[in-house]
C-alpha cells in the first residue's frame, strides 16, 4: 500500500518545497482546492460546525505542486481534490500536462465536483448540473490530452480542432482519481476514472463499497482491480492500515494540519512510524 498525506497549503503553514522535501524523506507521497469561499454561505460543511480558515486560504494547487516538484525527484504529486467544474478544462488540461512533464510524470490527478454551491456558482456551474459539467470538462480534457487535434462538443463544453501542447508524460495521461462517495459517484470511475478516493468518515465506512465498485468494472468490460481505491483520512493505526489493505484498498491517505513546521514534522513522523511497522 502506498501512503500520502493531505494539507491545504496556506501561507501560515509549512511551506509546499519544504514539506515535499520532508514528505519525499519519509516516503510519502498529495493538495485540496477551494478558490474562494463565499461570505455569505447557505452551504453547510460537511465536516459540521465551523468551516476552517483553510478553506479559503490555500495555494492554488498547481503552483505549490510546481514549486513541491522542483524540490524533489521521486515524490508523487496529486490533487485532492481539484474542484474541475470551477475551471476551464483547456486551461486546466495545459496546467495537468505541463506539471506533468515538467516533474517527470510524477502527476495523480484528483478530481471532485465539490459541496459549496455558492462557491461553483460564481464560476457559473449551477450546483444541479455539476456532475454533468464534471463529466464533460473531463472528457475533453482527455480529448486534448491524447489527440493531435482535439475537439469536443457537449452541452457545457464546446470547441472545435484545436492544438494543445504540451501532452502529458504519462500515457495516455495522469491517472484520474474520482473524489466523493454518492449514489452516482462509480459511474464516473467507472466511465472515465482510473481510481477512486473517498473520505472516511466516523459515521460511514466507503472500504464497504470496493466489491460493488470490482462488480461495475466487471460489468463495464473493465479489468475489476483497474481503478485503484484510496482513502482520505486513513487512520493511522497499523490495525487498521492492515485492515484497509486486505479490503483492497491501495493507498491511505493521512491529514495534516495547516500549520507550520514545528506542529507538522512530529506528525508526519509519527505517520511514517506507523507507515514502517
């Protein structure tokens, strides 16, 4: 199983090189993404309560990936998640490709449609149609990504022939990873997804749904084991590492806190001394 970890990179916390170079060090491999948040917010935090600072405080996450690649060689650098249906997939497609090849083909593309209804409606994406314009923004993207002239028109997404380079390293391109955990969420992994990583929560156990994701694949043509399955906010105990690994899943993802250097290293340590037993 391989493991990563998790923070919202903000200004008041460790620093994105650093904390790659720290991650890489131990072994690790991951960045969430909220452009803003609106200030009068109807949507609830799925967390409950208050909604963090962070939230509204991260780095955009392709510029701290850069900056975290230009300070290691081996570490995987994965968005967790990108919220697609709050940016341009041409434009987006050219980020994904470009930190792609310029880190070596180290990219795990992350991918959701988010919770904030006020925060994808002022990108223009209404929250009843997300999945949809999710659907179609990724599609295109692999269109640009993989064809020499690519073109894609959808109800949401529409362009004719177009040159875009660079493509990525990786081929056909970074793996897809589908964020969320709802009624629908396997017809995008199984569609256009190349893994699954859901959120584990006190009061709902995702690792329960990997025989249903298997099946979908199985009954879609595809290989059963072709997505991989992460899980964020794994807990860090090696009982449940182990447990989490005989249910199929392949790599556990540990949360850090937005903060700086002091409060974060004796926390990555203890991931990495349970990560090693």
């Amino acid at each position: 199983m391989d493991y990563g970890v998790v923070m919202f990179p903000t200004e008041y916390a460790i620093a994105p090189d650093e904390l790659a170079r720290e991650l890489e060090a131990r072994g690790f491999e991951w960045f969430p993404e909220h452009t803003h948040i609106p200030a009068s917010r109807r949507s609830p935090w799925p967390g409950g309560g208050e909604l963090p600072r962070d939230y509204w405080s991260s780095y955009d996450p392709f510029v701290a990936l850069m900056v975290a690649a230009g300070a290691t060689r081996r570490l995987k650098l994965g968005t967790g998640i990108c919220l697609v249906v709050e940016r341009d997939p041409i434009t987006t497609a050219k980020e994904v490709a470009t930190l792609d090849r310029l880190s070596g083909g180290r990219v795990l593309f992350g991918i959701g449609g988010g919770w904030n209804a006020e925060e994808m409606e002022d990108h223009g994406t209404a929250f009843k149609t997300r999945w949809r314009v999710l659907r179609e923004r990724v599609l295109a993207m692999k269109e640009i990504w993989t064809k020499r002239e690519a073109e894609f028109h959808g109800q949401f997404v529409r362009f004719d022939k177009i040159w875009a380079d660079p493509k990525p390293i990786q081929k056909p391109h970074p793996p897809i990873i589908v964020g969320g955990d709802g009624a629908t969420t396997f017809d995008r992994v199984v569609e256009f997804g190349d893994g699954w990583m859901p959120i584990m929560r006190p009061n709902r156990n995702p690792v329960e749904r990997i025989p249903e994701l298997r099946e979908r694949l199985r009954k879609a043509g595809r290989d059963p084991k072709s997505a991989s399955v992460g899980i964020f906010f794994a807990p860090p105990k090696r009982e449940a590492l182990d447990t989490l690994a005989a249910a199929g899943v392949s790599r556990a993802i540990f949360g850090l806190p937005s903060e700086p250097r002091e409060a974060v290293l004796p926390r990555l340590d203890a991931y990495a001394k349970v990560m090693r037993s």
